[in-house]
C-alpha cells in the first residue's frame, strides 16, 4: 500500500443500495408527473443511468428543464424522508478507509443541500475529509459555483484538496457507472469499479479498466488498496 492513498467514493449505488429504490422510485414520480415512461422510453432512460439526473431527464425523455428539476427536487425529498440502505458493509470499509488511507472524500453528483441531507440521516456527513455535490463542499470549507464530474477541473480540485490536507501520494476514486469511472480517469485519477450499482463487468472492461480494478463492492476496497 502506498503511503497516504486517499479514496474518493461516489455515493449512489457504490455506498448506497440505490438503483433499485432509484428505478422504483423515479418509475412512481414519472407516474405522479403525467410522463410516459413506456418500455422504450424506460430503455432508454436507463441506458443513461449513473449521469446526473436533470439532464439525463430532458435528454432521455424529452421534458423541460424546469419539469426535469421539479421531479429530480421530488426525488431528492423522497430519499431524505426516507434514505435507501447503505450497500452490505459500506459503513464499515468507510470507517476503515477513514483510518488507514491518507484522507477520504466523497463526489456526487446529487445537489450539495440534498447530499448533506443525505449524509446527516445516515449519520455519515463526519466521515468524510471532504463531501462535495454539485454547488460545491456540504460544509463549506471548499466550495465553487458547480461541481461536475464531467469536467475534469471537479476531480482534479477534490485531488489537490487532499493531497494538500492530507499529504496524499495517489488519489483513488471508486465509482459504480462507466460515467463516473470514465470521468475520474478523463481526470488522470486511478479509478476502481464496483459492480454494486448495476454495471455490468464487461461493460467495465469493454471501456478499458483493468480486471484487478473491478470490485464486487467496497467491501473489497481494503484488499485492493493493501495490493497498491
């Protein structure tokens, strides 16, 4: 293990047991909203799954951005009232990371409000060095106008962060999408997949990642991070 490796988690999917309860749920708003959400326009939506959710709403089912923000707004209610599950033994390779790894993070690509939210109802937001959404850090330590993880300039400030607060040598990022795992590696970050979110394991390897790179879950984190 290389001294100091900070690890950066993506939280739907990787830390949290979402994409079921997203599907599900998204399904139901669509529903509330009057949007079709046929077999091919349901096909089509989650082909895109894993990108930020208001632009893959217009994108994928051709609805405006303020329709899209409204229900991407419900949804982040829904998840506040009523948090999804953390994956099997998230919590604890997050308390892990927290001891043994040079610093962690977290980027999603929820708003920095909801992610917070988030974090407070499963007793999380204190875990992490650093938890930054969309509008930036949830504590406000580390903030700009907009945090995507489609421009690389989001990766690279998480990883000058922590390499200046934590003397990190090798920034590691763990996502569950080929949308995440490509940005962070678009970024010059190494990147691990997880295949808790969905995503299949050739879908992994068809975009390049390495077989010793593609994880179960993070419950497989420890392992790989002791082999660096």
């Amino acid at each position: 293990m290389k001294k100091n490796t900070s690890v950066v988690f993506d939280l739907d999917g990787t830390l949290l047991d979402s994409p079921n309860a997203g599907k599900y749920r998204v399904s139901v708003l669509l529903a509330i909203n009057g949007i079709s959400f046929g077999k091919g326009e349901r096909e089509k939506f989650f082909s895109q799954w894993g990108r930020p959710v208001i632009p893959m709403l217009m994108d994928t089912l051709g609805i405006s951005e303020d329709h899209a923000a409204l229900i991407n707004k419900q949804w982040e209610i829904w998840d506040t009232v009523d948090p999804v599950s953390l994956i099997d033994g998230a919590r604890e390779i997050v308390s892990w990371s927290r001891e043994a790894c040079g610093g962690i993070a977290l980027f999603t690509s929820r708003h920095t409000e909801n992610t917070g939210e988030l974090l407070r109802a499963l007793d999380l937001l204190d875990s992490f060095s650093l938890s930054v959404g969309l509008e930036g850090d949830t504590k406000r330590r580390f903030f700009s106008p907009s945090y995507e993880k489609k421009d690389p300039r989001s990766f690279v400030s998480i990883a000058e962060y922590m390499r200046r607060e934590h003397g990190t040598e090798e920034v590691v990022y763990v996502g569950d999408t080929v949308f995440d795992v490509g940005y962070a590696r678009n970024a010059g970050l190494t990147a691990v997949a997880v295949l808790s979110g969905g995503t299949s394991f050739e879908d992994f390897r068809n975009m390049g990642v390495s077989e010793k790179d593609i994880l179960s879950s993070v419950r497989d984190i420890p392992g790989w991070i002791q082999g660096i």
